[in-house]
C-alpha cells in the first residue's frame, strides 16, 4: 500500500513534465521568428529612406506627402514596441509608402530612372519577405497559444507564468483571423 501514492505520482509528474517542455519549446520557437520578422522589417525601413529621397529630388513640392512618410517610418523603427503597436504603425508606413509609390507613378522622370526601379523592384521583395515571416510568427504564436487552452497544459500555463504573446496584427479584425489560424494577418486592410 505503501508504493500506491509513488506509482500514481510518477506518471502525473512525467506528464506535467512532457507539458512543460513542449510549452517551453512551442514558447521559445517565437522568439527566432520575431527576430526574422524584425530583420525583414528593418529591410523596408533601410529602402524606404532611399526611395523618400529619390522622390524629393523629382518631386520636391511634395514635401508634405514625404515627410508624412518619414515620419510613419520613424515611428515604425521604434524597437520598444509590442508586436500589436508595432503592427500597427508598420500598416501606417504601407499606407504611406503606397502614396509616395502612387506618387512616383505620375511623374514619368521617375519611371524611367533604373535605380528608382531597382528600389521599387527591391522594395516589393522586402514586402513578400515581410508577409512572410509575418506569417511565420503567427503560426508560431498560434501553436503555443493553442497548446495553452488544452487539458493539463492549461493549469500549467497559469501556474508555471507561460505569458501570452500578441499577434503580429494590426486590426481587430486581422487578430481574430490570426486567432482562428485562417491567414491573412497584417497586411489585411480594412
């Protein structure tokens, strides 16, 4: 009788054991898909103030159309920022830069210039590569959110500080696909 309370103990412990280690694993599979999402995103922000100032020079009354982006990528450069907030103001550069670019179409000095072509070229594969590791990061997040909501993993997640992480969104309507593990996330306009 004595054994009873061991034997029973043991296969609770080797299976909150197994649950915190695919918690632990799910959880720390986020943090190299934030940091690929965040090189790609430094990317864009490196093209775009090529971009801005090929621009100015052929559309030097645009000051306020420029600086506008400018300053949406000043603000989506800041590194403090939760990945919901950092979202949000990486879909305010986009809406930003699809100014400049309808901008740009309508001058025809700067459809016939090959390096402002190469930067658009070179600005639309930093794009892919952004949805991309969006993508990934989501996934990511997604896993281990889910891994939280089942049975034992559950009360361990509360107990054990298995915090939650965002979503790499920026509308409320883009987190609740990305929650519903449906796809389309950031770059989703509303």
């Amino acid at each position: 009788m004595e054994w009873l309370i061991p034997a029973l103990a043991l296969p609770v412990l080797v299976l909150m054991t197994a649950v915190h280690r695919r918690l632990s694993a799910l959880r720390r599979e986020i943090d190299p898909a934030w940091v690929e999402l965040d090189h790609a995103l430094r990317k864009r922000h490196g093209l775009v103030t090529s971009l801005l100032e090929a621009v100015r020079r052929h559309a030097p009354k645009e000051t306020k159309l420029l600086d506008g982006a400018a300053q949406a990528r000043a603000k989506a450069t800041l590194a403090d920022l939760a990945p919901e907030a950092h979202a949000k103001a990486e879909q305010a550069l986009t809406v930003a830069l699809d100014r400049v670019i309808g901008l740009a179409e309508a001058r025809p000095a700067l459809q016939e210039d090959p390096r402002f072509k190469r930067m658009t070229d070179s600005l639309a594969k930093a794009n892919e590569a952004i949805e991309l590791a969006i993508e990934a990061f989501n996934g990511r997040v997604l896993a281990y959110a889910d891994a939280k909501r089942h049975g034992l993993a559950l009360v361990m997640a509360k107990y054990f500080l298995f915090r939650d992480v965002e979503f790499f969104v920026a509308d409320k309507a883009a987190r609740e696909a990305a929650q519903a593990g449906l796809g389309p996330t950031f770059w989703t306009r509303a």
